[in-house]
C-alpha cells in the first residue's frame, strides 16, 4: 500500500481521459526539455470550449477508421517498413538506411477501438506499439492485443496520480512526492506485467491535467535508477529514441486531419515518419467514454477539493 500524511492511500489506478496531451508538432526537434526525457504537457484552453469539445468528439464521433488504413496502404506503396516502437529504439539515433513509418497507439480510453486498429494492421501484416494505462489493461479486447504479438508498452501517469492523491499544486511540492511517484511506478509496472504475462521493456508518459497544471511530465520519473529497478530500457520521448524522427504526427483531436498529414509526409518521402494514435479518437465507443468521463469528473473534484484543503504533511511510506 502506498499512503500519504492523511493515511489515505493511493489507488494503482488513476483515471484521466488523456486530453491534457501536448499539441504534437512535426520534427524530431518537437521533443520536450524536462529532465532527461520530456512526456507531454500543453496549456489548457478554456474550460468550457474544452467541455463542448470532448462531448462532441466522446459521443457524436464519425468512424475514421478507414483513414488509419489509408494512411497504412500508402506506406507500402511508398515502400516503406512499418513498424513499433521497438523499431525505433533499434537505431539508436541513427538515420536508418530504409524509409519507416512508426505506428503508435496511447490507449486511454477505447481498447475495443483499439482492437480494430490491430485488425487493420494484422490486415496488412504490420505490427504497432500499443501503450495501455493500468485503467484500460483489462478486458477482452486488451487480452485479445496482449496475445496477438503486437508490441505492448506502459502507459505512465504515477506523478500526476501522487499529486491529485495529495492536493499538489505547485511544482515546488514535485520533489516532495517524487519518491513516493517512483515507488507507485514499481508496483504498477508488476501489476501491468503480470496482467499482460509479458516482460515490460518501455514506458510513455499519459498526459493528465494534473501535469499541466503543474508543468512537468509523468516521464521525469524514469532516471536511471528507476529504469534500473523496472527494465525498463526507454522512455517514449527520450531524445536519443526520438533523434531519427524526420515527420512526428499526432491525431490529437482530429483523426482526419492527421492521417491527412501523415499521407502528406509519406507522399513527401519523409524518411522516418512517426505517428501516434489515440483509439478515442477514430471511431465511437459511448460506454466505454461514459465510464471514462464521469471518473474523470470525480477525479477532478477531488483534486480541486485537496488542493484547497491539504498540504504535504511530513512523511509518505510505501509498504
């Protein structure tokens, strides 16, 4: 159990719908400067364009799906391989010889979506990275990902997960409750592990408001040390992984206009070409939204009601 000052302790899981993402630009140079590898972080809008916004993308989304497979079908006929994360790492920062597109998927929310996109690519005969948070590795379409061969990945947010459960608002209080965060990280990695039955060998950071309220990413936890305790062998937005990236490609909120851009660089000829995905934002999965916003609602009050109302006492334990 991990507790705090007040004697609460922490749930392993944490829910956010993940729109707290940076915006992603193309370029390798779109990687972050905190610490030593820099998740994402963006500047929230205002609170109620961001309401209308999720409601409209949650609950009345087209199926793009047939984008995604669009995207994919131009890679082959430009002759590229396809390939994860795991790719990408190979080449150890080095402009690889053929042209790569590198398929990445964030689950959030939607691992039934998510499963439609592996279709796709088991289709075509290429293999993505799939990064669950603990709070989606579960179910029949999550069991169906894990055993299909496709690369799986964790999903981080156990500093953003410490400051909610503590009412930290300040960047200040980050050094406090960052052993506490590097201990949670331990013990849901073997919670996800176990329920993958698979050796985790990389991690990316989840996006949650919590870190942009308070500027860092869940990914400044992952030092050497840490990596050390877990295997973990690379952080999706260390730079060094990142250096062959020529076009970086993100659907965040518009599936179409980013399967457009992908298309765009691949027609382009851009030599390492990396799109990341977020099921949600493909197809409709109403249920699976619902479950996800009214946590997130309750996550947020929380937050709000802790950080006007609590300190960091003097003392954490993990036991």
């Amino acid at each position: 159990m991990i507790a705090g000052a007040d004697g609460r302790s922490l749930t392993a899981e944490a829910h956010d719908g993940g729109d707290a993402h940076v915006a992603e630009t193309q370029g390798a140079g779109a990687m972050g400067t905190l610490g030593r590898s820099a998740g994402p972080v963006r500047n929230p809008s205002r609170p109620a364009k961001r309401l209308a916004r999720r409601i409209s993308h949650d609950y009345g989304r087209a199926d793009h799906l047939n984008r995604y497979r669009e995207v994919l079908h131009t890679a082959v006929s430009r002759d590229y391989r396809i390939g994860s994360m795991l790719d990408l790492a190979a080449m150890k920062g080095a402009t690889p010889t053929d042209k790569w597109l590198i398929l990445r998927h964030d689950v959030d929310v939607a691992p039934s979506i998510a499963r439609r996109m592996l279709a796709i690519e088991s289709d075509i005969g290429v293999t993505a990275t799939y990064y669950f948070r603990l709070c989606t590795a579960h179910g029949a379409d999550f069991d169906h990902i894990t055993r299909s061969g496709a690369d799986i990945g964790y999903h981080s947010e156990e500093l953003a997960t410490v400051a909610k459960a503590f009412g930290v608002t300040s960047p200040h209080e980050v050094r406090e409750i960052t052993p506490v965060a590097k201990e949670l990280v331990v013990v849901n990695l073997a919670r996800f592990a176990a329920a993958t039955g698979r050796t985790i060998h990389h991690a990316s950071s989840h996006g949650d408001f919590a870190n942009s309220r308070l500027g860092v990413t869940n990914a400044t936890l992952y030092d050497d040390e840490l990596r050390h305790r877990t295997g973990i062998r690379f952080e999706a937005y260390d730079d060094d992984v990142n250096r062959p990236v020529t076009d970086r490609i993100a659907d965040q909120p518009d599936a179409v206009d980013a399967s457009q851009r992908a298309i765009n660089a691949l027609e382009a000829g851009g030599h390492v070409v990396y799109f990341l995905s977020h099921p949600r934002w493909w197809g409709s999965s109403r249920s699976e939204a619902l479950i996800e916003d009214v946590n997130r609602l309750v996550d947020a009050a929380r937050f709000a009601r802790g950080a006007r109302g609590r300190r960091i006492g003097p003392s954490f334990s993990v036991s």
